[in-house]
C-alpha cells in the first residue's frame, strides 16, 4: 500500500513540476485562465489601436490650450520688443493668427 502511495505520488510530482514551469507557478494559485482572459483582452485593445484615445473634441481643447499658452508668450514678448524698441510686425501677426486659432 505505501508502495503504491509513493508511487502515485512521485509520478504526480514528475508532472507537476516540469508543468509548472510551463504554466508560470499559475496552476497552483487558480489565476490560469484570469492571466489567459486578461492576455487575449491586452492583444485585442493592442490590436484595435490602444485602450482608449482623444476623442477630436479633447484634442481641438489641447490645440486651444496650447495655442493660449503660445499667445501669452507672444504678448510678453511684444510687449518687451516694444518697450526696447525693436520691430514688432512679426509678433503682431503671429499674436493675430494664434487669436485667429482660438477663436475657431
């Protein structure tokens, strides 16, 4: 009987072990197939372009909000070209088309 049981027992761990390596040590703790479902979810968002993405009215918000932080910057330095008296032509036209922009 204990023959039998010991048997039984050591082809069981030449099993196991040699699948354990295979599996990751998942076996043993039931998250198989919740590693597998979570591996096949990962592929496809992969595959469809990502898990998500800016819908075009957030990127039109990011363009405005960058071109405001572009348009202050400008103001400050027409502001500083006027003061030292320099040419301020480019920065008025570039300060018109940024206006330009937001306004859309």
């Amino acid at each position: 009987m204990k023959l039998n049981k010991s048997l039984k027992l050591s082809l069981g761990a030449l099993i196991a072990f040699p699948l354990s390596f295979f599996v990751g040590n998942e076996l043993l703790a039931h998250h198989l197939t919740e590693k597998f479902d979570n591996q096949i979810n990962n592929d496809n968002l992969i595959a469809c372009g990502g898990g998500g993405g800016s819908t075009p009215a957030a990127k039109a918000a990011k363009k405005a909000k960058q071109a405001k932080a572009k348009l202050s910057f400008k103001k400050r330095a027409l502001s500083k070209a006027a003061a030292a008296g320099e040419d301020t032509s480019k920065l008025e036209a570039e300060i018109a088309e940024l206006e330009a922009t937001i306004a859309k």
